[in-house]
C-alpha cells in the first residue's frame, strides 16, 4: 500500500463515508433494518468465536486494498495482525461478507466481486436478505479465481408445506467457513429477525 492511500485514510477518518472503486467515489447509503440484523448477527457470531484468537473481526471498517480502490464491507474478519493499522485494513482479508441491497447489489456482485478475487480475499460471502441466501465464493489455489462454494438458503413457510420429508431433511442450514473447523454458521442465527 503506497503512502498516498496512507494519507488519503487519514485526511477522511471519520469523515461522511464513502467507497472509492476504480477511482470513483461511491457514498455509503444508510442500511436497511434487515441489513443491519444480518450484518450485526454476523459479526457477532465471528467476534464471538474469534475472541482470543489472532483473528480480528470488523464491521463497517475501512479496507485499502489499492490507491483506486478502497471499502467499507459490512463485515470482514481479518487474520494477518499486520494488515491492521489505526487507519483501517490494509490488504486482503481472509474473509468478507457484503450484503446486497438495491443500490449496491450490482457492485457487490461485479466490480468487488473482481476486486476481492484479484487481491486474494479467500471467502466471499453474499448475502441476500430478501430472499434470505447467503452465497460462498472460495479462492481457487491453483488459479487465483473465485469457485461457487455453496449457496445457503432458509425456505419459506410455503415453500416448506410443499416439500416432501425427504427434501426438507436435504436442506442445509449449517456450514464451516475455512477459517476455523468449530466455527459452525447456523444461517437460522444469522438471518435471526431478517
């Protein structure tokens, strides 16, 4: 990271927030209440579990990842200590979740998308509130590209009085992150109140 995204965090800490992707600035616009529920519950279940460990786990946080582009995800959990600075994070985190709203959805899901794969971030998370699913991009090893991990989602009660036993019994409601063996995610937790 260059002295100019050095200097350019300290000039706007604590400033109205805003995104810069591709040298342009994007302002942050104010979440909606199911995106603060998903956002808060998923932070707190990673601080939870990362609390004592070397992990670090922020919400909201500013992330520098080049001179042009630099973000605030709506959570990231971060393992290298010395990525951190008083600033914000500096490099590629070993996890990030955005969740899509209408004015963002297109970013998430394009230029960030592109941006976490290029500089390294090993899991993506998308998460769609509305339709309560939470998608998991993982880094390939081999290539440096972005593979479709698995897509989560809790069914709706109408969804759920058509199904048969046997397809209620295949949906899957937990997973592990690659981070950590124990840590379980229990979507029902994360979507709590979504």
């Amino acid at each position: 990271m260059s002295n100019v995204a050095l200097n350019v965090a300290k000039k706007f800490n604590g400033e109205p927030k805003f995104e810069i992707l591709g040298g342009v600035q994007f302002m942050s616009p104010p979440p909606s209440t199911p995106h603060s529920d998903f956002s808060g519950n998923s932070f707190s279940m990673m601080k939870n579990h990362f609390k004592g460990t070397k992990c670090r786990v922020f919400m909201k946080h500013e992330l520098f990842l080049s001179d042009d582009d630099w973000v605030r995800p709506d959570v990231m959990v971060i393992c290298d200590p010395e990525k951190i600075k008083y600033e914000g994070v500096f490099g590629a985190p070993d996890l990030i979740i955005e969740v899509l709203s209408p004015s963002t959805s297109k970013r998430d899901r394009g230029y960030k998308f592109n941006l976490y794969e290029k500089h390294g971030v090993t899991e993506y998370w998308m998460a769609d509130t509305k339709n309560r699913t939470i998608t998991v991009y993982m880094l390939e090893t081999d290539d440096g590209k972005y593979f479709l991990h698995n897509e989560y989602y809790i069914p709706e009660e109408h969804e759920l009085k058509r199904m048969s036993d046997k397809e209620k019994a295949e949906v899957v409601y937990e997973f592990k992150t690659h981070l950590s063996d124990d840590l379980i995610v229990d979507i029902r937790e994360v979507f709590e109140n979504v």
